[in-house]
C-alpha cells in the first residue's frame, strides 16, 4: 500500500529512473532493480542482502539499486520501463513472469498443488521452457522462487462454498488465469491493482483478499480483515529477471557471481515464505486478532473439483497441450511418493 505522501515520492522517483545516466564501461554498473514488495518487509530485507551480497563478491563492480514498494508502477509499468532503459530488471510477484513465459500459467491454475513439494517439481519441469520464453522477451531469469499457496482472507467467516461464492474478495488483477478460472467456478473476485486494494476494502467495495499469508501481512490486509480461511485457493511463484541489455554487459565472472547471489536468495525466499506462512497461520494470525477458520475436508474437496471442472477455461492461456503435460508430471510425481512411502 502507498505510504502517505507516496504519490509525490513516486513522482520524483519516476523522474529520476528517466534521467538516469547510464555507466560508463569504467564504471561500476549498476542494476536497477524494481518490485512491488513494501519496504521493510521481510521480503524487502533479503532483497537488499542480495544486493549487498552482489556488490561484496563483485568488489563492488556491481551495484544493486532497489526501486521497492511499487514506486516504479505496477509490473507491467515496470516492463515498459526496462524497454525504454530506465531500469534493468525486476523482482516479480508472479504477474509479470506469467505474461513473458506464459508456460508459467499451467502451473498457476486454480488447486492444482497439494503441497509446496509438487509445485517446486513442476517449477523445475517446466523451466527450460520458461527460460527460453524469458530469453525471447528479452530478459534473463536468474532466479524463481515459490512463495506459497493463497488463501482466504475476509470480513465473514467462509466455511461452505456457499459462504465463498458470496465473498467479493480482492485479487491481483493481473492473475489472468486466476481471474478466468475462478469466474469459470462461479465466484466474484474483484481483480484490482494492488495498490488501492487496501482502501476498496475499507470502503466496501470488497470484502476479503486472496493472498499469500506472507503477502497479507506485508501489505498489511490482515490488520483490516477479520477470518482466515486456509483454503488452498493456488501457488504464487515469482521471478527475478535481468534484462538482456543489462546483462551481456556484464563480465562471465560477474554474470556468474551474480547468478550464485540470486540462487542464495531464491532458497531464502521460499524458506521465509514457508516459515512464515507456518507461524501466521499456526497461531500468529490469531494473536493479532485474526479468527482462523481451517478449511474443512468438505470445502477443500468442493474447490478442487470445481477447479477441474473449469480448468478448460483457462487452456488458451497456456501453450497448447501443456495443461495436459503438467498434469501427466504431477501424475508421475505422486506415484513415485507412494512407492517411496511404502
């Protein structure tokens, strides 16, 4: 959410990313780097260690200059700010990731992971796929990172899909195939930018969130909702991309540098979302004020069918037959646990 005064601390910024010189080949180079993540955030703090971390093995032949809190616009703004050179890349939040490598969206569909375990294996199925799409955009991917399953944040508790389908609640209005899919099961998100989204709900426009526990507390949703539903609802998985102009300025030795740092902070991020989606909902949700409301086998069962059913409404969005293939990994994956089990 935009801090007072952000309006104006967004209007100098912007200027200064559009006059920005560009460094000399004697120049340190630096990386300027952009996300929607809040400042402060515990997100925000292993985004500046990475940098920290590039600049100490570079010997300071990189720098890093983080543009958080949103304050370069929304992920697609941040996009056409890399094209016209006023950044260098971008931490995305999933969006972004899932527009450039739409194969990315075949593993963003409504209930399609039962644990974090089978999402990571689809993850790394699919990349050198994603990669060669990133590649054609013009970035490269330095790192994916999970950051978890959304679930149901809200002003009424939601116990039966009943309850659910009644809820207006917020989603990131870029999630093309969260959007498409859950208007397919029958429910009324209401795809919204995330900034604003804070205030559409004191202002009764919408009624909860569909967000990553992590993300509901960065963004401060959980201090205004009142129930927590753990509903599996999807798996958000972001990116970190570097432009391709950026990049093949850099030497091998720092492009591998570089890559080490971003793999160091890939692993971080997911064991910090992890944790702290544990903690929130484990009983720190609860001790802020937060009513939790654990999804019950019945409702679970009821969502996860509904999202079979409508999952052909989101086929076009994903390149064709690979709905099909990640369903066949997923099969495979799940066998192999069983036998491993016994």
């Amino acid at each position: 959410m935009t801090a007072p005064g952000g309006t104006l601390a967004a209007g100098l910024i912007a200027a200064a990313l559009a006059f920005a010189p560009a460094a000399s080949a004697a120049d340190p180079q630096t990386l300027r780097m952009a996300s929607v993540t809040p400042e402060g955030s515990a997100w925000a703090r292993e985004l500046h260690a990475a940098g920290r971390e590039i600049a100490a093995s570079t010997r300071e032949q990189v720098l890093v200059k983080w543009y958080l809190s949103g304050i370069a616009g929304d992920e697609l703004a941040m996009h056409d700010r890399v094209q016209r050179d006023q950044l260098d890349g971008i931490l995305s939040g999933g969006m972004l990731c899932q527009r450039l490598a739409p194969s990315l969206r075949a593993a963003g569909t409504v209930a399609r992971f039962r644990d974090r375990g089978e999402a990571s294996y689809i993850l790394q199925k699919l990349k050198p796929i994603v990669d060669a799409e990133f590649d054609k955009a013009g970035y490269v991917n330095v790192a994916e990172a999970g950051m978890g399953f959304s679930v149901i944040f809200s002003r009424t508790p939601v116990r039966t899909m009943a309850d659910l389908k009644r809820l207006h609640p917020w989603m990131w209005g870029l999630d093309e195939v969260l959007k498409t899919q859950l208007f397919a099961m029958g429910l009324a998100p209401a795809p919204l930018p995330v900034e604003g989204s804070g205030r559409a709900y004191d202002e009764g426009k919408i009624d909860g969130f569909i967000s990553v526990p992590s993300a509901a507390l960065a963004f401060q949703w959980s201090a205004q909702t009142r129930y927590v539903t753990n509903l599996r609802v999807g798996y958000l998985a972001g990116c970190m991309l570097v432009s391709r102009r950026a990049w093949d300025t850099l030497g091998h030795d720092d492009q591998a540098l570089i890559t080490s740092a971003a793999a160091k902070l890939q692993v971080r991020v997911e064991e910090t979302a992890r944790m702290s989606d544990e903690m929130l909902l484990g009983g720190l949700f609860a001790r802020q004020g937060l009513q939790a409301m654990p999804a019950s086998p019945t409702l679970q069962a009821e969502f996860n069918a509904a999202a079979r059913d409508a999952l052909k409404s989101v086929e076009k969005l994903a390149p064709p037959g690979l709905l099909d293939k990640v369903s066949e990994w997923l099969a495979e994956y799940r066998n192999n646990h069983r036998a491993e089990k016994r």
